[in-house]
C-alpha cells in the first residue's frame, strides 16, 4: 500500500511554489507582492494535496496540471503589464526545476523511484526543510546574478507622492546625471505608465497625454497638484535637448533609505529595453548622498534668507 504524508505533501509545494513565483518577479524585475505570491503559492499547494484524495485522480492528468499551474501564475501577475510572459518564465522556472529533480533521480540509480518519492514527499522533515532552504540558495544565487543589468543594480523603490505610495523598480544607472536645477538632488526618472495612482486620476490624465510638456505644464498648474510641478531641461543620446515633466514627491525610498522630497521626472516612454525596471536614479547610495541633500537644502534656505 502507498503511504502518502499529505502534511508534507502541502508544504513542500508550498514552499516549491512560493520560490519559483518569487523568483520569477525578482528575474522579471518587478515588484515583489509577496502576500500574493503567497497566496497563490498555498491554491497550488492545495492543488497537489487535492490529488491524492479519494475520487479526485483525475486532477493529476498533465492537462489539468498545466491548467492549475497557469491559473495560479496568471492570478499572481494579474497586475503586471505582461501576465503571459510572466507566466512563461514562471513554467521555464519550473522546467529547470524538474530537469535538476531528474538529474538527481539519474544520480541515486532509480528515476523512477526517486521522482515518485519526491512526488508523494516520503522524506524526513529535515530533509525537507533542508532541500527547500538549498532550493532558495540556489534560486538567489542566480537571481542575483541577473539583477545585474549594464553595470547596474536593480533595486526596490518606493514613492510617496500626496499620502499615496507605490513600489517600482529602479536601475541605479551612474550615467543619469539629472539633477534638480535647484537643489542640485539627483531625480527619479518614472516611466509615466507606472504612475499607478499615484496622482489623482484626473491629474494623471493630463500627464499621460500627448501634448508638448509645456502645455500640460499650463494643465496642471489648474489643479490642486499644480505646485507640485515643474520643468527639467534634459539631453539624451537620442534628444540633444529637451524638457521632461517633473513632480515633486513627498519622499522616496531606494535601497532602504529615505530621500524627502525628491523630484521624479516623468518620461512619455520606457525606460528599460524590457520591462524589467520602471525608473532609473543616478543618485549616490547611504550617507554621501544625504550630506549632499543637507547641503543643497542648506544653500537653497540660505538663497531664500537672502531673497
């Protein structure tokens, strides 16, 4: 008779789900919600408990395990701009985690044996605990290899703009010299698509739409926001001079430390070549950089003293 530990059974594809969807928003470069990838992660797990119950053999049949298998990737990049791609790195995850189950099989002398072990969770506790923390290592060890883009890195971002805040990724990109004209402050550059309700909808229609900066620049200064607004000059590769549509934030976080009232330049088009970043920030990290804001906070008091 086959013994199958439905306890271990749930929590380790539990823990199998939750990596690979954490893993592929880390490769994707895109925000981590990891309540959702949660969540997603235990349907799966009750999925594969479901399995073994009596009357319900069925659902191990390969068609309705892709179907499960999309569905939960599909519900936990529901938000993203591109859940179908998402969803395609999600199973070529989960193809490379079933080639190394199989090399391991071939390595012990019974595929067969040991794939069905594995599929039934017949191993110690430990053992258990043990793969899924090696599994992690394994998955943040390459994750981390591919946050790497152009001599950058890929960093968690947060922007705080009129009480309301969202999560991005940002490039931190050593060529963006974008200062503020003002304070001298490094400034955000935000794919103006990734706004996502950040400003007051109708605010965020007139950002959004295709007219010169200066004439939404007009737009805005009839709204409530309209303070917060302003014009940076810019040169690129592809515009030798031009002006981006800039709003000043209440603060923004990268990599763990607080910016106050940092500008974030909006850009009409993307940023990364694709999709994996939503913002670039040429800023210095840790301390340098806060010297710096005190410093030009301190000259932009001291011009205002002396107007």
């Amino acid at each position: 008779m086959t013994v199958v530990y439905l306890d271990r059974v749930l929590l380790l594809n539990l823990l199998v789900d939750y990596l690979l969807l954490l893993t592929t928003a880390r490769l994707a470069g895109i925000p981590l919600r990891r309540g959702r990838l949660a969540l997603c992660a235990a349907g799966g797990a009750l999925y594969a408990g479901a399995v073994f119950l009596p009357g319900l053999g069925w659902l191990a049949h390969p068609l309705c395990r892709a179907a499960v298998g999309a569905a939960m990737a599909l519900a936990a990049w529901r938000r993203e701009a591109h859940p179908w791609r998402l969803t395609a790195l999600f199973f070529l995850l989960a193809g490379g985690l079933g080639g190394l189950v199989l090399a391991l099989g071939l390595a012990s002398g019974s595929v067969a044996v040991y794939v069905g072990r594995l599929y039934r969770a017949e191993i110690s506790w430990p053992m258990l605990l043990g793969a899924a923390l090696g599994f992690y290592a394994l998955l943040h060890l390459v994750f981390r290899q591919a946050a790497r883009h152009g001599g950058g890195e890929i960093m968690d971002a947060t922007i705080s703009i009129g009480g309301q805040s969202r999560a991005v990724r940002v490039l931190h990109d050593t060529g963006n010299t974008l200062r503020s004209p003002v304070t001298g402050q490094p400034v955000l550059v935000l794919e103006q698509t990734s706004l996502g309700g950040l400003l007051p909808p109708e605010v965020e229609r007139i950002v959004t739409r295709r007219a010169p900066p200066e004439e939404r620049m007009a737009q805005l200064h009839a709204t409530d926001l309209g303070r917060r607004f302003s014009l940076l000059p810019f040169c690129s590769i592809g515009a030798p001079e031009g002006l981006l549509l800039a709003v000043c934030s209440d603060s923004v976080q990268i990599g763990g430390t607080t910016y106050p009232r940092t500008l974030v330049a909006l850009s009409p088009g993307p940023v990364s070549d694709g999709g994996g970043y939503q913002a670039l920030w040429g800023g210095t990290e840790g301390r340098k950089h806060e010297k710096a804001v005190q410093a030009a906070a301190g000259v932009a008091a001291q011009s205002a003293q002396a107007g």
